[in-house]
C-alpha cells in the first residue's frame, strides 16, 4: 500500500491527509480571543467578524476582512466598483450557541453589497440553547450599504435572535432587504421555530 499524500494546513501548520473521495476535516480550536473578546460574554461558539470599506481610484475594496470560526467572509474580485462582501457559516447553518456578531464600516464615498453565500439554516436548538446573529454598520457620508442575505430558513424547534442595526450618514444610503421563510416546507415544517 502507498502512503497517503499530505501537505500543511495553511491555518493551522498540521498535516492533512489527502485521500480521494469525501474529505472531512476537523478544525483546530480557534487562536487564542483578543483581549476585547475576553472581556465579553459570549458563548463558546462564537463567530466575531470586522469589515472595513474605503473607495479610492473609483473602487470600493474591502481594506478589513476578519472573520472567526464559524463566521467565515469572502470577498471575490469583480468587474464591479462596489464591495462584494459574502458571509457564511462553517456546516451551512447554525446551531444551537452560535453567536454571530459582524461589524461593518462603510467608508464616504463606498458602495458595498453585503450578502450571503446561500440562505442560512437554523438547526434545531437543544437544551433551550438560542443561536444569535447581529449586524452592526456604520455607513459614512456617500456612502451606499446594500443588506441583501438569502432567506432564513428556521427547522423546527430551532430558536433564533437577530439584531440589526446601523448607524446611517444623513448623506448615505441603506438598503435593506430580510426574509425568512416559514421552514422547511417539504417536511411539512410551517412556523414550528421556537
């Protein structure tokens, strides 16, 4: 029998195995929080993420892209002058703790469009455990901030907070966009969230 190739986790320096067919892979603990985070009281599944936008030469780039486990952002390059920021979860969804909580800064002049890589799935929550989301943005002047996530989709017996809010340039724009549909429908799961 041959070894089985590796090579090193670009994240975590440990070796991977690379084998065909599915591939799991199971992810260090995140890096030691910094001390902001330490002195908050989230819980042990928290995603913290921190966006910054800054137009110049008639772009909008993110200049900040920070995101923690199991947040994870991306941010393609494209033809367009606007910011294309996506958010995502590791596992596709969340789950019973998870704690989302994303900063977003527009600066003047930018033009951002904030959506996600698909909807978002809220897993059923076990022992009373609430799984959070919160969007906090602050939009400069000229600036344009455009919310545009894939619907919400709560299982039954899931229980979900979202908060939202946005601290808006009397010269900037928002656009908003939420919607979370009744469940999963195809297992006859009408509004059976918590």
């Amino acid at each position: 029998m041959s070894p089985i190739p590796q090579r090193k986790c670009q994240t975590c320096e440990k070796a991977i195995e690379l084998m065909d067919g599915p591939i799991l892979l199971i992810a260090p603990p995140p890096s030691a929080p910094s001390d902001d985070l330490k002195k908050s009281t989230f819980p042990a599944r928290r995603g913290v993420g921190r966006i910054a936008i800054e137009h110049s030469a008639n772009r909008s780039r993110a200049v900040r892209l920070q995101g923690h486990s199991p947040l994870k952002l991306l941010a393609p390059e494209t033809a367009s002058n606007a910011a294309m920021i996506y958010v995502s979860t590791f596992g596709g969804g969340l789950v019973a703790g998870d704690d989302i909580r994303l900063d977003l800064t527009a600066g003047p002049r930018s033009t951002t469009f904030l959506g996600t890589q698909s909807a978002t799935k809220v897993y059923r929550s076990a022992g009373g455990q609430v799984c959070r989301q919160s969007l906090r943005a602050t939009i400069a002047e000229d600036a344009t901030l455009v919310v545009w996530p894939d619907p919400l989709i709560p299982f039954a017996g899931s229980d979900y907070q979202q908060e939202q809010s946005f601290d808006l340039h009397p010269a900037g724009s928002l656009i908003l966009i939420d919607c979370q549909v009744a469940g999963r429908l195809a297992r006859n799961e009408r509004w059976a969230m918590h």
